[in-house]
C-alpha cells in the first residue's frame, strides 16, 4: 500500500482526482477509515462535540488531542493523518503555536496540522511550516470562533468576507500551506478559490466545485441522529440500526435466549 503524503494530494489535484477526507478520533474507527480507502483522516476537533459531548469544539486539550490522534495513527497504513490544533493551543503568540505543532507531532505519530484562520495566524503558520511540520488551513465557517460569529450560519455570504476569504486562501498558498479546509461557504466562491490556487481545497459544505470532500464520520455514518444540515449525505443510519441490535440484545437477555447451549463453555 503507497502511504498517502502532502505530496500525493497535490498531485491529485494536478490530475483532477477528488481527495477524500473523514475525521476518525479513535483507533478501530481510523482502521475501518483507512482499510476503505479514505485518503486523509483528520483527527478534528470535532472530538470535542462528538465523542465527549460538548457544546462547542473551544473545550477540548491539546493533550486529549495527542491522545485521540495517537489512538488513530497506530491504525493507519495508507491515509495521511491530520491533526487539529486546538483553541488555545496556537492563538497567543507563534512560539505557542509552534510548540503546540512540536508536540502534535512528537507525541502522536500525526503527519500534518490544521490551525483556524488567515492573516491573524500569519506567522504563527509561517513559524510551523519553517520547523518542517506541514500545515493545512482552515477557512469559511471556523468553529473555534463560535462566540464571535454567534450562529453556525453560511459563511462569507457578502462581497467584503468573500474577498478577504479569497486573499486569504492565496497567502495560505504562497506561505506554503499543503491544503486549505473551505467550511460552509457559498458553491460558487469555494469553486473560484479552488481554480485560483494550486493547493488541493477540501469542502464541508463548499459545494461540489472544489478537490476535496470532508465529513465528520460520525455524521455519515448516521450515528448522530440530531444533526441534519444541508450538506450531510448519510450512507447509514447507524443510530436506528445501533439501537436496533442493543435492543435486541436486551430482549435476548431479559428473555434468557442469550446465551444458548452453544455458547458456553
Ligand atoms: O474538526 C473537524 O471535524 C473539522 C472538519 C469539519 C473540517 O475541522
Ligand atoms: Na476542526
């Protein structure tokens, strides 16, 4: 199996083959992710929401970050691993920021990190890439500033956020960012960033104009039963089908078929 590297997505992009992304926080899951095919997992911060059940993704460690993406680099042989920065790990200074990096790196095997934001995060991005850690960006809807936004809406819907996305998305490139995250934005501006740069563009609700597609596993899957923005395309409904078989299973218990004669020793 050819490992997935910073190099082979930009190759992709050259070529017009899509990039597929899923995020996966947990070593059986990375496996599953990896073993279909998926091209970059990215251990989000999304934790924060899905697997301990916080409001916002601003609670989550850099420390419970390491473990999650620790738990999924040991699983995965082709995939190229991205890791999260979390809020508070990289906004006070560069130094921070590339300290942060360090131990994302050091302490879980992880390939890449992905930091919110544009000209604000400059040169703590500038200070990264020169350590020799590959840095995706993220722009459009960027959860960690959930307070200042206020709502989860479409982002850069007026010309002034759109502009400043767009000159946001070349700095990324010309700094030497590897990939660049679009969050919920307008199709036809993800579209028009993707064609202005060389960088592969991954979308999550940035429309089909774009290289990539992320999704949060957990949502695709079905798991999470309560969230149904536009942009979700569902392939199970693990949620019903989960319940479904627990259900089952205490039934089974209740009623004494489980375990039979066959199994037991
Ligand atoms: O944390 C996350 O899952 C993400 C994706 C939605 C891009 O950042
Ligand atoms: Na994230």
């Amino acid at each position: 199996y050819k490992r997935i590297t910073t190099k082979t997505l930009i190759e992709m992009k050259e070529h017009g083959e899509k990039i597929s992304m899923l995020t996966a926080y947990d070593f059986t899951m990375a496996k599953i992710v990896d073993s279909a095919g998926v091209d970059v997992i990215l251990v989000g911060d999304s934790a924060s929401n899905v697997m301990a059940g916080h409001e916002t993704t601003l609670p989550i460690t850099l420390d419970q970050m390491i473990y999650h993406a620790s738990s999924v680099v040991r699983a995965c042989e082709r995939a190229l691993v991205v890791v999260d920065l979390p809020f508070g790990s990289y906004q006070s200074d560069p130094k921070e920021a590339l300290r942060s990096s360090i131990r994302i790196m050091k302490e879980s095997g992880g390939h890449a990190v992905k930091l919110e934001g544009g000209s604000e995060i400059k040169d703590s991005i500038k200070k990264i890439l020169n350590a020799g850690i590959p840095v995706m960006g993220h722009l459009g809807l960027t959860p960690q500033s959930i307070y200042k936004f206020g709502t989860y809406t479409v982002r850069a819907k007026e010309d002034e956020e759109a502009d400043k996305l767009l000159e946001d998305a070349k700095m990324l490139e010309r700094i030497g960012c590897f990939a660049l995250v679009l969050e919920k934005i307008p199709a036809h501006l993800a579209e028009k960033v993707a064609k202005s740069i060389s960088i592969p563009v991954i979308g999550i609700g940035a429309g089909g104009g774009v290289d990539g597609q992320v999704l949060v596993i957990h949502d695709m899957l079905g798991m999470n039963n309560e969230f149904n923005p536009r942009f979700l395309r569902r392939y199970l409904d693990l949620y019903e089908q989960m319940t479904g078989a627990i259900g089952k299973y205490v039934e089974d218990v209740k009623s004494k078929d489980f375990p039979n004669t066959s199994e037991q020793y």
